[in-house]
C-alpha cells in the first residue's frame, strides 16, 4: 500500500487538473458570450446604416425633385400638366422605392446573417461549459480510480485470468 503523501499528491494533482479544465471553460465561455454581444452590435450597426442610407436617398430625391420643380416653373411650365416632366418624377420615385427595398433587404439578410452568428456564438458558450463540467467529472474519476489502485496494490498488479505474464497471447 502507498503511502498517504503520495496518494495525497496523487489525487491533488488530478483534482487541480480538473479545477484547470473548470477554468479553461469559463474562459471559453466568457469569449464567447463576448462574441455574441458583438454579433448583435453589429446586427444593430447594420440595421441602423441602412436606416441612414435610407433617409440620405430619400433626401437626395427630395433636393432632385425640387431642382426639377424650380427648372420646369423657371421655364413657365405647369408641372401638373406636363406628362413628360410628371413622368420623369415617377420613375425617379419608382427607382428610389427599388433601391429602398434593395437596402432593406439587404440590411435583413445582414442582420439574419449575425443572428445565426450569434446563435452559434451562444451554443459555443454552453458547450465550453458542458465541456468543462464533463471534463472535471472525468478527473474525479480519474482521482477516486487511482485512490482505489493506490488502497489495493495487489489487485492491480495481478494479471488478468487466463493470461501468464510475459507470455504473447495472438
């Protein structure tokens, strides 16, 4: 039978090894949920740089429309009455309703695209920690096993029932 320091030693040794893997997986944890955090940041950011983008283009068509309310009166005509000069803002309008749906869509596909960056971010964070529990518990284990090979030498180091040491069993 070994001697209690060196059982003492042995298990400690195993248990820190445990205690380090509880660690590690907080760590993992932690950057993940720091992953996860920037995700939606950057869902955010991109939803509110469409928004803006948005709101520029409408501006834009704004001051276009107006420029083209000043010629068309500075010319004499009678802008409710022109169809060329009605049909020209239409179209103006119409291409910017496309654009708009453009950004929108694109600003969804964006943020749909950091929503699952995020979910996995999260998963990430729960498997660190699952990880980390099963590997503490795979040290108990591997502590109260080597407690009982250490309490039961003989047993140990008996050979299996059948087999002859030193002999090559095919």
């Amino acid at each position: 039978m070994a001697d209690p320091f060196t059982i003492g030693f042995a298990i400690l040794g195993v248990a820190m090894s445990g205690v380090a893997a509880i660690g590690q997986a907080s760590a993992a944890s932690s950057a993940a949920a720091a992953q996860q955090a920037q995700y939606q940041d950057q869902a955010q950011q991109a939803q509110l740089a469409a928004n803006e983008e948005e709101r520029a283009r409408r501006e834009q068509l704004n001051r276009s429309l107006s420029a083209q309310n000043a010629a068309a009166a500075a010319m004499g005509i009678d802008i409710s009455r022109s169809g060329s000069f009605t049909a020209i803002q239409d179209y103006d309008k119409t291409a910017l309703d496309r654009e708009v749906l453009l950004l929108r869509t694109s600003a969804a596909s964006t943020q749909y695209r950091f929503g699952l960056m995020s979910d996995a971010a999260g998963t990430q964070k729960t498997s660190a920690i699952l990880g980390g529990l099963a590997s503490f518990g795979g040290s108990l284990f591997s502590a109260y096993n080597m407690y009982s090979r250490l309490q039961t030498p003989a047993a140990a180091a008996a050979p299996a029932a059948g087999l002859q040491p030193n002999r090559m069993h095919l």
